[in-house]
C-alpha cells in the first residue's frame, strides 16, 4: 500500500454526517474505499496505516454488525480498538454522555465511534472531546458511513451514480440511513424517491429533493436500485401501519413488485432485515440483491473513513487541532 | 418620608395612554404625580432631584409567567434569585408558576411562597395556584381558599389539562370567585414524543415534530368552553398564525378571553435551534418565520394581549444533553424588556403597544396593583435608556441558571434604575 497514489487530503476532522460533505469529499472516500476493498480481499488483510492508533466504539444502542464492522476495520488498519458496550459502563448509573465522554477524552483516544439513539449525540460528543468523532448514527438524523458503504455498492455495480433512479422504500420518517442516503445520493446527482404509507414519512418530505410515491408499483417503476428499510416491529402493530400482512401486502418487496422496477435492478437491505416483512426471503437471497456485497463494503467504507480523518500529512499527533 | 423628582423623562404610561416629556414625583412608596403637569409643580421642598434628560421612565414590568426553582429545585433558581434578575430586568411584579415541587396547589404552599418572598425578594412575588391538585388533570383545588391566600390566577404551568369536563367545571367554578384560569395548551398525544416545530426543519435534523395542532386543538375546545360558561379564560402562551387566529375570533364573540405570548416567540423562529443547540429548545416550541411574523402582528392588533418572559432556569444536567432528551424552557426575566423593544427599534410595534403587554395589561388582567404611573399607584417603575446597545454576556446573567437564548445577542434598551414600592431595588 506504499505505492497507492496519494489521495488528495480530507478536509474534516469528524464524520458526522453526509449534509457536511462536498461531492468531492464524498468521492475521494468512495476512492480510498475501493482500495480497502483490494485489502480485505487480500489474504493478509492487516495493514499498518493507525497502528499506535486508539479506537474507542461507544456504541448507545445495540448493533452487532455496525459495530463489529468498525471494529474489523480499526483492526484491519492496525488500530487499537476498544468497545465500550452500555451494559458495562457508567452510562447504566446515569453518567451523561458528555460526561462519558469527557472520560474516555481523558484517555486520549484518536478516534471516537459513536451509535446513540438521540439525533445530534455525535455533534455533541464532537464539541466536547479532542479526537475525531465519527457517527454511526444518531436517532433518526443521520448514519453516514451507511450511505457511504450504499453509494460504493452502487458505484462498483453500476459504474456510476449520477442520473441512475434509486427508490428508498420504508420507514422513511424514523430513518437515518433514508436522511443520508438522500443527502448523498442527491450529491452525486441521482434521482431519488421514497416510497411509503404517509404515516411513515416525515413533514416536508417533498421539500427533500425526493419524489413521492405512496404505491410500490409506482415507486419502483423504472428504477436502478431499489433500497429497503427496516421497519421497527413496534411501529407496524396499528401506531403507524395496521399490521405486519398489511404492510407486506403494499410495501414489502416481493418478485411482483419488484417487476416494475429495471430488470438489471439492485435490491439493497442496510439490515437487519425483517423476512416477510419489508422483503421476501427469494427476494433478499435472489440474483438481483446485493445485501451481502453492502456488508463487505461496510468495512472497506469504515477503513476509508478513519484512514481519512488520521490522515498523518494532516494529523501527525494524532491530535486534531 | 423622601421625596424623589424625575425630571426631564419621557414618560410612557398605557393605564393613561400618556407619552409626553415630563416628571416623575415619588412620595415614600407610592406616585405623586407623573407627566407634564407634574412638570410644572417644581421640586417639592427637600426633595431629591435625578435628571432623567434622554430616558424614559416606564411602569415596572408585569411577568405574569415565570417558573421558579423553589421550592424544590434551589439550585436552579431562588425566588430570591430570581427576584435580583427581575429587578434588573425591569420587571417589577413577577406571577410565580405553581408547577414546583411541591406542586402549588394549597394554601400552605400560598403561604410558604408570600413568606418567602415577603422576607427574600426586590420584586414584588404573586404566586398562581394550579388548577388541579397535584397538577393531576382530575380534582380543582381550593380555588376560594388559594384565592384568599393571595393566588392570582390558576394555571397548570407546564401542563395542559386534557379532560374536557374538568376543564369545564373549572371554568365555570372559578367564575363564582372571578379568577382567572391561566392556560397553556399542548395536545399529549398529538405532541406525543416531539421536541420542536413540525416541518422540513426538524425533519432534517430527525427530531420528532410538534404540529401546530397540538397547541391549537386543546386551545380551540378550552375557547368554546369559555364561551360556554362565560368565564375568565386567558391562553397563556400561543405560538402559531392559527391560534391567534383563534383567540381573534373568540373574542370577537365577546368572550373574557384574553392571550399571552412569550417574548420567545415573537423574537426567534425554529431556525435558532441551529445543530441541536438545547437552550432554544422551549415549550412552545421556536415556530415558522410565518408564525413569528403572525405573532409579531397579533401583538400590535391587540389579540395578545400580554408578553412574558416564561423565565424557565434549567441547569446544566438538564440542557447538556442531547437535545431530545434535554429539558425545554429558557431564563428570560433580564432580556424581556430589550427583547421586546426589538419590535419597537424595527418600528414593528408602537412603543405604548409594547409596555402595555409588559405592564398594564398583565396587571390589569390578574388584579395586580402596578402597572401605572397614576398619582396614588405604588412606584414601581423603571428609567430606562431605550437607545442604549449592550451585550448579552453569561457572566453578567444574575439568575442562578445561565440557559438565555440571547447569549451573545446585542439587545437596545438599558434599565438604569428599578424602583419597587419607592425604593431602588437595581442600579445599572
């Protein structure tokens, strides 16, 4: 990896969220993902980019793929990584999360993952410690390494994102994987839509950069990628939507619906996925879904990110300043 | 006793839509005489002269909305501390929320509060008991009892009262005492988990919203209710276009309905709230520009009525948190009045307009003495440089919690002076 021509240099010290970042900041991570790729693939897949580098995952909520996807990657790159799990830490005895943070600050860590299930956790965190902070979502705000590893899905199989049609299908109002995935997407020039029940989308939606559809047929006719979201089980018992049948019946993706969109269309799930709920078993293991290339591309987009925000001609202490 | 003579002020007072150069002559605690015929009587003998060339002196302001930590919650706010920073404010008369801990809901608490601030406040403290015991929604409390204690008015501060029968009978009960049931709504449900204005905005951020409905709905039926049993009923905080356009129509049915604003809403708009800064997270929340601009003109036609501070300490352990689960409400008693003459700088609303929502009106409103510059009135009253720029600093705050959403904001218009009952209570 010596000999990889340099990137040019990412010009923030955190990621929190994809509304931060220029198309071209977006391109340049999707660029150093690629390599990552070639990396994991590699049989010695342990590099020594943030080796004497300290992680520190903080993860609010519980997530076994995200955070393990972070954690492979820190590893992957030589980092230390330590995962602070809620149940073990002071947060259980009422310790805020700023003076949580202010702790682990202490310990001079060089990055800062965070999953919390208040939106603007991570841009708190961010004002209160010394080291790069990178979201990994945060309420229904935003989850940009989500978008990120979606757009390099995307990019690798269709070559481009620019003017391809993408659908957003789901539980648009509670998700943040839906606000940057709109966000990038719209960055490098792809239609979007969001195809939902009304009860599921959030006020303004129209003002998003988004188009609308309240049927599937209509959503995915057409369409390039068609991009699932899970769907909490407590919003689908009559707060939201009536029941579990009746929502497979109108938005869960099955082979009929998914007829209306390209042939060549990609299925996309950011998991984990409710089978028979928002997507069909044939449909999640069929020839057109790519959800497990997105679980690969989770760790070369959390590689790309770090080696960006530690960038040594940038950071040499690895202190931001 | 001491004589004081203002000369050479302005002098605003709305109880008797006067505006002229002239004196104010304080006699021991109450108004001898204030205007331009109290000019002409010269220096009484013995008395102390100030030359008041360039200010205006104003009738104390009336805050007819603000929380307070004690009892309960010291650390946030004293009644004392909050009394130095209405004192600096200008606010000469503060209505004391009851939704403490203990809730203010007997007359023991009545008591408790007029004790406290007869032996530890500047200001004058005129406590509000809640409308329902416990602040439960279910049983009135003793609204003959409290009155009797010295409650000026009934309100379940922070709650709405979702029970339309208890709603009703409260009504139509504080009739018979003609009390004043003091009122602000939001729908539970409809708001349900929301934390700031519905729309594009808070979409964005992924916060949960809260439609303007919410405070529209329950304002609407508690509006038919005051029709209904023909009762004194005042909004104490709308927010949006639509519930002023509500309480317009109410009244315009001849109902004893009158409407108050925070300042809050008349100042700052949803997008304030920036990247999930917690102090501008308030109850009601910052709206649309549109709703801001509604309730800048609802103030100047009249449809509200009073403006208030909805002074609201919050400490760190409840604003340095993510902004979903930080608690809402701002401090406002030491930028009420400069906030407000914001609208009078940009010749939005008349200056008489604007001190009559601080002052008169409020007073009137709830029955409180002040309010006037009337020959007999208490003096209480403020000089004020109305031209004068300064900065919002938090180490000048006096109030025991810091959380201002005007830090850093340059307000016009300084009170030099606080006079309560005749004697200085802030010196600039």
């Amino acid at each position: 990896m010596n000999e990889r021509a340099p990137f040019p240099l990412y010009p923030h010290r955190h990621l929190l969220g994809i509304k931060d970042l220029s198309p071209s900041d977006i391109e340049l991570l999707l660029d150093r993902a690629d390599d990552a790729v070639a990396i994991s693939r590699q049989s010695e897949k342990k590099t020594s980019t943030l080796r004497g580098r300290t992680q520190i995952n903080l993860f609010y909520e519980a997530s076994t793929r995200t955070q393990s996807s972070f954690e492979l990657a820190g590893k992957r790159l030589g980092a230390d990584v330590m995962n602070m799990s809620v149940a073990s830490s002071s947060v259980k005895k009422g310790e805020t999360l700023i003076d949580t943070a202010m702790t682990l600050n202490a310990m001079r860590p060089d990055i800062l993952v965070i999953r919390h299930a208040s939106a603007g956790a991570a841009a708190l965190l961010a004002q209160k410690v010394g080291c790069s902070v990178v979201n990994a979502g945060d309420g229904a705000h935003e989850h940009p390494t989500q978008a990120l590893l979606d757009a390099l899905t995307i990019r690798r199989a269709k070559g481009k994102i620019a003017r391809l049609t993408v659908a957003i299908c789901g539980d648009i109002g509670h998700s943040r994987v839906a606000r940057s995935n709109i966000l990038l997407l719209n960055a490098l020039g792809a239609r979007v839509r969001v195809v939902a029940p009304s009860t599921l989308l959030p006020a303004g939606i129209s003002a998003m950069g988004v188009e609308v559809f309240n049927t599937m047929k209509e959503g995915l006719h057409g369409a390039d990628v068609v991009m699932m979201l899970r769907l909490q089980r407590e919003r689908m018992q009559g707060a939201f939507v009536p029941s579990v049948r009746e929502y497979f019946r109108y938005y869960g993706l099955d082979a009929e619906k998914l007829k209306a969109a390209r042939d060549d269309a990609l299925v996309m799930h950011p998991g984990p996925m409710n089978r028979g709920v928002e997507i069909a078993s044939e449909i999640a293991d069929g020839p057109q879904s790519v959800i497990q290339e997105q679980v690969e591309m989770g760790v070369a987009v959390r590689m790309a990110v770090m080696e960006a925000l530690l960038d040594p001609r940038r950071n040499p202490e690895g202190v931001a300043g | 006793m001491s004589v004081t003579l203002f000369q050479n002020a302005r002098i605003v007072d709305p109880s008797r839509t006067l505006d002229e150069i002239g004196a104010v002559i304080v006699d021991g605690k109450t108004i001898a005489a204030a205007g331009a015929s109290a000019h002409n009587q010269g220096a009484p003998e013995g008395a102390t002269i100030v030359d008041c060339r360039g200010k205006t002196i104003l009738p104390g302001l009336v805050d007819a909305r603000v929380h307070i930590g004690e009892p309960g919650a010291e650390h946030r706010e004293t009644i004392a501390s909050a009394s130095t920073a209405a004192a600096a404010g200008g606010v000469t008369s503060i209505i004391m929320m009851p939704d403490t801990d203990p809730v203010i809901d007997d007359v023991a608490l009545v008591e408790f509060v007029l004790r406290t601030a007869r032996d530890t406040a500047i200001v004058n403290v005129f406590p509000a008991a809640a409308i329902t015991r416990g602040l439960r929604g279910t049983e009135m409390s003793e609204f003959g009892l409290l009155r009797e204690a010295g409650a000026v008015a009934f309100t379940e501060g922070r709650h709405t009262i979702s029970n339309a029968l208890v709603m009703r009978r409260a009504l139509t009960y504080a009739r018979d005492f003609g009390a004043v049931i003091d009122h602000e709504t939001q729908d539970p449900d409809l708001a349900s988990t929301g934390v700031m204005n519905e729309g594009l905005f808070a979409s964005w951020l992924g916060l949960p919203g809260i439609p303007r409905e919410a405070e529209a709905i329950p304002l609407e039926r508690d509006l038919m209710l005051a029709r209904l049993t023909r009762s004194n009923y005042h909004a104490a905080k709308i927010s949006t276009a639509m519930s002023a356009a509500a309480v317009s129509r109410a009244k315009a049915d001849g109902a004893a309905v009158t409407a108050g604003a925070a300042i809050a809403s008349l100042s700052l708009n949803e997008h304030d709230v920036g990247e999930y800064r917690t102090f501008f997270r308030l109850s009601p929340p910052l709206r649309a520009e549109e709703d801001r601009v509604a309730m800048v003109e609802a103030l100047r036609d009249g449809t509200i009525d009073i403006l208030v501070s909805s002074h609201d300490p919050q400490d760190v352990d409840t604003k340095r948190l993510p902004f979903a689960d930080a608690a809402s409400g701002a401090i406002g008693l030491e930028t009420l009045l400069a906030a407000a003459l914001r609208l009078h700088h940009n010749e939005e609303v008349p200056l008489m307009r604007i001190i009559d929502a601080l002052s008169t009106a409020p007073a009137k409103r709830f029955g409180l003495p002040g309010g006037t510059l009337a020959p007999g009135a208490a003096a209480d009253l403020i000089v004020v440089d109305l031209e004068e720029p300064w900065l919002v600093r938090e180490q000048d705050i006096r109030s025991r919690s810091k959380n201002t959403c005007f830090e850093g904001a340059r307000l016009q218009g300084k009170v030099l002076q606080t006079l309560v009952a005749g004697s200085t209570v802030h010196r600039a």
